[in-house]
C-alpha cells in the first residue's frame, strides 16, 4: 500500500485507552528510570480483541460462542486487515468506538498497489461497528483471562532482557549495519493474530514500525526469537541507506541479475533476519536454544537458500570473516547455483 505497508513474517518460525499496560508499568521492570529501553511491551484490551477477530476471520473453524463474535469474524472476513490501516494504526486506537469514529472518516475508496479501486468506507465502517457491538462481551468474558496470560508474557520478557536488552540491540544492529537505528521498538503482546502470529507494520510516515506478537503461537525461546525478528524489521525503516545489509545483499543479487520475483531476492534477505535473530537469542539468551530444527530452517523450498547464508553469516558472527566479505560469499553462491 501506498501509505500503510504491513511487513508480514513469511514463514512461521515454528514453521511478531484504559486498561492498557506498557513495559514502564509492568511489574517487572526494575530498570533505572532514565535508562532507555529499546523495547516497550504494551497489553491493551482493544489491540487484544482487534486481533483476536481477525483470528478467526482467516479460519474456516467456527469461533467460540460469544456475543457479537461471529458477526465480527464476518465483518473482518469482508475487510482485509491492511485496509483498516491507511492514515494510522487501527489497534493502537483505544477501543472500538474510537476505532468506528475514525472508520468512517476514511476516503470512499483506496486505490491498491496493484491499480484496484477498492470501496474502502464501505467496507471499514461495518467493521468497526461489529468491533464496537463485540466489544462489551470480549471484555466481561474473554479479556480478564487473556490479561493474566499477556501480564505473565511480559514479565517473561522483561525478566529475561531486564540486563540484556540493549546488548542484544547492539549485536544485531552492529551485524546488520543498524548502528543508526535509534528508536524504541513498541511490542503489542496478543494472545491470538492471523498466521503466522508476528507482524511489524507502520503508519503514513513510513519511519518506524509497530510489531504485534501472538503469545499463542510463539512460546519459550521462540518467543524471544519472535521478539527480535520483529524488532529488527522496525528498526529497517530507520537504515534504509548504506550500511544495511539486508537492503545491500537485495541491491547486489538484482545487480548480479536476478530479478524481483526470484526466490533469492524474495527470501534470501529475509532469511537473514531470521538467521540474525535466533543467534542473538542462542547467543546472549538461551545458550541452549535449537533452531535450525524447526520452522523456516527445515522448509523443503527454502533449503538452497538456508544451505548457502546460514555457514556464511554464522561464520560472520564468529568473527572468521568480514561483512564484505560474507556478501560477497553468499552473492556469488546464490549465482553459480543459478548457473548449474
């Protein structure tokens, strides 16, 4: 889209108003006041609930029997969530009411990247109105519980990177040529999201992004994992210039003739977020944490893209090549494998 893009996480790693909670507020955060945190986990019931619909809305199970729940899945089923983001991020708004008010200030239609003249209003303003109808019975039955889950994720979260947080934004911005990046990344925790249960999105201004984590889908050191992958997609927004290595290997595989659409260009940057990610974690984290046994690293299609950048970033990581030097390995990988 034009003025609201949502960066969906391709592939599952196990395949990121009142009532509102942010890490400032949790419990679990016991860091000097003046000291400045990378991440800020937020809890709001209404980002908790926004999700929650849009859930169900891309299944074909039957959502639970709550008042209001099912017109809401329908509402969402007829209006893909990136439409309900252009001009700002709907689920940061602070309830459905809210939400609908500014639904209907929305343009009549939205023309798609694709050319498609979309009837945007029509579609947005009887999901807000479903939003606003649900709202009451997700929070008499469904949101004290989800809170307690959401409270213990955080103070997970917290209680792990409480004296790690900012060497683990080191490492990866360092690899990754973000040393720029400055911003502190918001974290909404949500129990349930669409697959594949992380995003980081961002408004108009296209300078920082918004991650959402679905505490359902990720748990243990996948979560953390989860936490970071994300992290590292906002942060991209601020280095789109020289240094960044994931816009530098796509700028050199196109100038090594690859085109848009092929795989390596596609996925080979991207894999490198998930690489980068779960080092940091394995890392300064969880010692013990196992990743290239599951999800994205075990996927039939993407195994001459693991085979070839996973050896040569890690090696990058270990300090037994340079930056330069591991691009150029993995460019001139991915081109003789064309060649074959």
């Amino acid at each position: 889209m034009k003025r609201a893009l949502i960066i969906f996480v391709l592939f599952a790693l196990a395949a990121f108003g009142s009532g509102s909670v942010t890490s400032s507020q949790s419990p679990a955060n016991t860091q000097a006041v003046n000291k400045k945190r990378r991440l800020e986990f937020r809890i709001k019931p209404f980002a908790d609930l926004y999700f929650y619909v849009y859930r169900f809305s891309s299944r074909q199970e039957k959502p639970p029997d709550v008042e209001g729940l099912a017109a809401a899945v329908e509402a969402a089923r007829q209006t893909p969530m990136v439409l309900t983001l252009v001009d700002q991020i709907a689920f940061e708004l602070e309830n459905a009411t809210t939400a609908e008010a500014v639904f209907k200030q929305l343009p009549e239609t939205y023309k798609t990247s694709k050319g498609e003249t979309v009837a945007l209003r029509e579609k947005v303003v009887p999901f807000g109105r479903s939003l606003a109808a649900f709202e009451k019975p997700f929070t008499e039955k469904i949101w004290s519980q989800h809170r307690v889950r959401l409270e213990a994720a955080a103070t997970k979260l917290e209680s792990a990177l409480a004296a790690k947080e900012q060497e683990c934004f080191d490492y990866f911005t360092r690899h990754l040529g973000m040393d720029e990046a400055n911003s502190t990344v918001p974290v909404y925790l949500v129990v349930e999201t669409p697959w594949p249960g992380g995003f980081t999105m961002w408004g108009k201004d296209k300078t920082r992004g918004v991650c959402v984590i679905s505490i359902s889908t990720f748990d243990g050191p996948q979560l953390f994992t989860a936490v970071m992958h994300e992290a590292i997609h906002a942060l991209d927004l601020e280095t789109k210039g020289k240094g960044n290595v994931l816009v530098e290997l796509r700028a050199r595989l196109l100038q090594a003739g690859f085109r848009e659409d092929d795989m390596v260009v596609r996925h080979g940057p991207h894999l490198l977020v998930f690489i980068q990610s779960s080092e940091t974690v394995r890392r300064f984290l969880d010692p013990s944490f196992q990743p290239y046994t599951e999800g994205v690293f075990t996927r039939p299609g993407l195994q001459p893209l693991v085979k070839v950048e996973l050896p040569i970033w890690t090696a990058y990581l270990d300090g037994k090549i340079s930056r330069e030097q591991a691009l150029d390995k993995m460019v001139d990988a991915f081109v003789k494998a064309r060649g074959q």
